[in-house]
C-alpha cells in the first residue's frame, strides 16, 4: 500500500491496519508514505507504527509524487500487489499513477479538486477500469481505478454509504440512498444503447458504476423500469434479468 499524506490520510491507513491486523499471519505489508512535507509525520506516525504486528513495515519518504517509482523499488513492493492513495488539487501526476498502476493487481484511489478529469488519467496509466465521482457539497472529485468489477462495486457502494451527495450523469446533486429515483440513470443507458448498440445487463452495470455516480444495483432498477416502459427489449424475452441478457433500445417509430 502506498499513498500521499494529506489532512491524516497516513494516521487514517495505519489505523485501519492495525484494526485488521489479525488478518495479516503469514502475510507481508508494507505501508509507504510518500509526502513533501514530512517535519512532524515520524511522530504522528510512531505510536500507531508501535502497535502494529511484525508483518507490516512503515517506510515514509520525503519528495513530490513523481518519486513514486524510486520509492516503491527501495521499499521492494515493485510489482507486489499494491492500493494506492494519491491527493492533488490539480492534475495527477502522471508518472505516480503509472507506478501505481505497476502492482500486481493494483488498484488506486485519487482526490482531486472539482473538474479534475480522473477517469482518463486512470485510463492512460494502465488501469482497465475506473470510475470518478464529483462530490456535490466540498468540491472534490473521487476517482477509483482497479482490473476487478467487484472491487470497483464496493468502492462504490463505500461511496454511497458514507452518505456523500454525489453529482448524477446530468450534473444534478444525487443523495445516496438504499433505493434513489432509477430514471436519471435510466435516461443514461437508453443513450449508451442508442448511441452504441446492444448491450448486456453486465456490460450495463460495468457502464452505471464507472460512468455514473450511480451503483451497480441502480442498473437493475433502471433497466427493470426501461423494460416496463417498453424503450428496451431484452434477449432471452424471460428469465432473471442477468449478466447475460442482451439488452437492445427499441426504436421509435415516430
């Protein structure tokens, strides 16, 4: 795991290490802290490090996050399996999301300023699925890179619960809820089948949670509710409405 100290973020990652340190017998982890300023994180850092098991070394490394690269070869978790966390008001840069997209698997998660495009620095850096959300009520853009849909779910799915109002497809604040109004969501994915052809629920449901603020089980409401509405067909006509079922917009005849 590597990251970028911002507002405790490293304190925070410790803690949440420590709590599952029972989990750790027989496993390596290290924890790199990666920051520019550094003056006083080896004291805030040295009572949770202390209490932490064997198994888990602490590195924390001065430098900008374009040492991400030199600091994963000395902490010897280049190619290992890899979570980082990087901060910036403006853009990411670059070469830290590249070196972040080197573990095996590896799996990213970034905060930036309001209007900071995420998905497509996750995309060039390597990571075949992302997501970004904006958050309505500090402006800050969330974004998740990670190989595995259902880790990206239960990013999302985190997101929601912590109750965050997020911006939906159309810029309009969404408040997260065990069950939201489906039909923005819906709107989105009658454009995604218009505009692009075909798709099955999986596809769908990939489509919701990486270019939506919405979560995967927002995709069965919507498709349930574009289905009674008659503005999609599905292939096979019964059955649960699966991963596999292929999804197509009905066109108008107007």
């Amino acid at each position: 795991m590597c990251g970028a100290d911002d507002e405790g973020v490293a304190e925070e990652a410790l803690r949440v290490v420590g709590a599952y340190a029972d989990r750790l017998r027989g496993c390596r982890l290290t924890v790199l802290v990666l920051a520019d300023d550094v003056d006083d994180l080896p004291t805030r850092l040295g009572a949770l490090e202390a209490g932490l098991p064997p198994e888990v070394a602490v590195h924390l490394m001065p430098g900008p996050p374009g040492r991400l690269p030199v600091a994963l070869r000395a902490a010897g978790a280049a190619g290992a399996p890899l979570l980082s966390y990087l901060a910036a008001e403006q853009a990411v840069d670059p070469v830290a999301l590249s070196a972040a997209a080197t573990g095996r698997p590896a799996e990213a998660l970034l905060l930036a300023g309001a209007g900071v495009p995420l998905r497509p620095a996750l995309a060039d850096a390597g990571f075949p699925l992302s997501t970004e959300v904006e958050l309505a009520d500090t402006g800050r853009r969330v974004g998740f890179g990670s190989g595995s849909d259902r880790s990206l779910e239960a990013m999302k799915e985190e997101l929601w619960a912590a109750g965050h109002r997020l911006l939906d497809p159309y810029g309009m604040p969404l408040s997260p809820a065990p069950e939201v109004d489906p039909a923005p969501l819906a709107r989105a994915l009658l454009a995604e089948l218009a505009g692009n052809g075909p798709r099955t629920v999986t596809e769908l449901r990939r489509y919701a949670v990486t270019a939506t603020a919405y979560r995967a089980v927002d995709a069965a409401r919507a498709l349930t509710a574009l289905l009674d509405a008659g503005q999609v067909s599905r292939t096979p006509e019964q059955g649960r409405l699966g991963g596999d079922v292929l999804v197509t917009a009905v066109r108008s005849a107007a």
